[in-house]
C-alpha cells in the first residue's frame, strides 16, 4: 500500500521521536554505546534518497538528539513489509501491529505490504525471502516464532533489516530485536482482579508458552497476591494450538467462570477472542470480568466494556519508529530495545465499568513502576532463563504467598516475580 509523502514531521512523528529520545535513557539494551568524555557529532549520508542525517551524541547512550528532517525524507523512501501469525480481526497482537505501522505508513509514505496467517517460521519465510530478494528494506517479523527464520536468512539478505518483535536471540547483525515484557501490566491488572473479585477464583489462558506470555501470566498472579483478602485459587492454562485457538481459549474461560472465577486474565491474539467471548456469553445478572493484551479494547470494540478489567496497551509505533530510524541512520547493527512498562511502552488501560477506587489504585501502581519506585524482575537459571519458567515445580515458584511488610518494602514470598518494594495496600488511592 502507498500513501501520499509529507514533507516535514507532522504531528504524530514528531511525538514519536521525543519518545524515542526519552527512551534511550530508559528503556533496556542488549548492546550500549561506549561512554564519550564530551559531545560528538556524526553526519551519515543514506544511500539512495540523497538524505543526509545528523546525530549529535552527549556522554555516550545517555542523550542522543537526531536531526530527523532527513531521516524522514529517506524513510519515505523504504520500502517495509509486515509479516503477522494470524490477522488483525483478532483485535489485540496483529491488529496493534498492522494499526500502528499503518500510522506511520500515512505519515512517511513509504511502500507497504503486509500479510497474514503465517502461523510459523516455515509459512512466513517464503514471503520473507521474496520481499527481501525484490529490495524491501525493513521487515517486520510479529512474533518470537520468526526467530530461527529470520537468522536463518538473514546473512542471505544483509541489505535487508529483519525486525523480530518478542525475540531475544540472533545470529546476524541484521536481525533487530524488540523485547516485550507485559509483566508489570499483568501485575498492575492482578492487583485490581485481587481487589474486585467476589470469588477469590481466577482464570489465566495463554497462547503459546513463551517467556513473555509466561512473564504476564507470573504478574498477574502476583499482582492478585497482593491485593486479595483470602486465599487466591487460579486456574492457569496454555492453548494446545498456541496463540490462534480462539475456540479452545473460549471453551477453558467457560469452564473458568462455570468453577466459580469471576476474572480471567488472557495473554492476547486470538485468545483474547475466545476468553472475552466467553465472558460477554455468561448471564448478565452475574458480573464477570476479563482482559486483553495489546490494543485499547475501550477503543476498538466499546461493546466489551461491560466486562472489560482493562487492557494492556502496546504502543509499537514508537518501537518501529525508532527500527526504521535507526535503519536510514546506520545504526541497527545487533538492535536490541526492551518494550516494557518502565520504559512507557506498555500500559494498563483500566476498563471505564470498573470501580473508581480500583482504577485509580492500579494506575498509582502503574507511576511507581514507571518512575521506579517498583521495579519487577525475575531470577534467571543458569540458562539465562527466567527462575520458575522451566522450573516450575520449585516450591519457590508456588505462587501462593506475598507478604509485604506493614509499612511497605520488599515483599517475601514464593512468586515468580520479584518485587524490590510495594507499598502497603492500604495505602493504596
């Protein structure tokens, strides 16, 4: 798809690259600049567009202001593919994805393809190497699925910008990774599930099982642990067809609610489908509460308030805004961002049906992971895996207590997620 060039930075670019200037003070990286005693001025001339791009760089990774009028002009000219695993009428994952590259599309008028339902590394690699073969400059892989593809071909293609989003790993230089982490937005929904329900009985249903859906899974528990008054049963499931079995999603939240849960936390694409069409079909005469990950459901479909907790927000635009810019600029070798709440990338947008007190204590929650007042991590084994991810049965992975000292402070406990402060739930707005 083209769209009509703009001359300049509109509104929405100009946003995004203030984001991605703050970001680079705080949002997590696999490799960092080398520290410089005093400021350094760099001109690149990218290839192709007759653009010519400035970066002044103060003090190493820590402020890094781009002149962007020429890195505009040379975006404009790219040519930029997004390959998803199922389609955007899921409403979460691929919608986000094909929504906010579509935003940029409009603003910079690059070429655009896209395309859907390529369910694994073997489906999208023929459209990979296609759109890399015909000259696209960036592609965009929506999934960790892509990961062995994308540094399969990779060192085929090194003209070519392979950007993996939820991968960790890469064996050529020009595989870009973006990182997700919804765990403090699994924590900060937790914490609400544990303050509205009724039942003290909680649902969670994931796609595939992956560190990061693992991660939202592990907050959100967490987050119940520390709110609720009594003791939490959950109930906590991963899809046997991964991230597309809506149907299976749909049949295990029903059989959540009918055991009694009152909330069932889902970790987005197609489950979401499932597990709040699961929830819209119990009686009215009983609330019921779900969530999606991702998109801005208030916005997308308003018809699921009525059992909308809230959802958990991705805001990719910024994300592939800063792959594309670093792409014109030459400054993609071995890229690596983490997309997490601290870094103002992933948010918790409280359903507009749930009690005011409970949406303003999930939003402080919220600030003080952004600020840093909470930090959330987990441990990692020897494989550099998340602590209790493959060790599950580990009575330190239980998942049945958090205690917080009566004054606030870090919590003891045998959660998965660890916590170097919470403040007394009393203290909550």
């Amino acid at each position: 798809m083209n769209g009509t060039k703009r001359n300049g930075i509109t509104a929405l670019v100009g946003a995004l690259i203030v984001i991605i200037i703050l970001l680079l003070g705080v949002a997590a990286y696999a490799f960092l600049y080398p520290p410089t005693a005093a400021t350094s001025t760099v001109t690149t001339t990218v290839q192709g567009t007759g653009s010519t791009v400035t970066q002044t760089v103060q003090g190493g990774a820590t402020t890094v202001t781009t002149t962007v009028s020429g890195a505009a002009s040379a975006i404009s000219a790219l040519k930029v593919g997004l390959i998803e695993p199922i389609t955007p009428a899921d409403n979460s994952w691929n919608y986000q994805a094909h929504e906010e590259l579509q935003k940029l599309q409009a603003e910079y008028g690059f070429t655009f393809s896209e395309s859907d339902n390529k369910v694994s590394g073997t489906d999208a690699q023929p459209v990979a190497a296609q759109w890399a073969s015909s000259g696209y400059n960036v592609i965009f892989l929506q999934g960790v699925q892509y990961q062995t593809m994308a540094s399969t071909i990779a060192p085929t293609y090194p003209n070519t910008l392979f950007v993996c989003v939820d991968c960790t790993a890469a064996n050529a230089s020009n595989v870009y990774r973006i990182w997700l982490d919804i765990s403090g937005g699994g924590f900060v929904l937790g914490a609400m599930a544990g303050m509205l329900s009724k039942t003290d009985k909680f649902g969670l249903i994931g796609g595939g099982f992956v560190p990061s859906i693992w991660g939202g899974h592990e907050g959100f528990k967490a987050g119940v642990l520390y709110t609720a008054t009594a003791t939490p049963t959950f109930y906590n499931k991963f899809e046997a067809f991964a991230w597309s079995d809506s149907a299976g999603a749909q049949t295990d939240a029903t059989n959540d609610y009918t055991n009694g849960a009152d909330i069932v936390f889902s970790s987005g694409d197609g489950i979401d489908v499932g597990v709040l069409g699961a929830a819209m079909a119990q009686p009215a005469s009983t609330q019921v509460w779900a969530t999606n990950v991702y998109s801005n459901l208030t916005a997308v479909v308003p018809a699921d308030n009525r059992v909308l907790l809230g959802s958990i927000v991705v805001n990719w635009a910024a994300m592939y805004n800063k792959a594309l810019i670093d792409y014109v600029t030459h400054n993609w070798q071995w890229g690596f961002i983490t997309a997490n709440m601290a870094s103002g990338i992933v948010q918790v947008n409280p359903g507009p049906n749930v009690p005011a007190n409970i949406r303003h204590a999930g939003l402080a929650l919220q600030s003080d992971i952004v600020v840093g007042t909470i930090t959330l991590f987990f441990k990692s084994d020897s494989n550099g895996n998340p602590h209790c991810f493959d060790t599950a049965t580990d009575p330190a992975c239980a998942d049945t207590s958090l205690v917080v000292p009566s004054g606030g402070g870090a919590p003891t406990g045998d959660t998965a997620a660890q916590f170097n402060y919470l403040p007394p739930v009393s203290s909550l707005p």
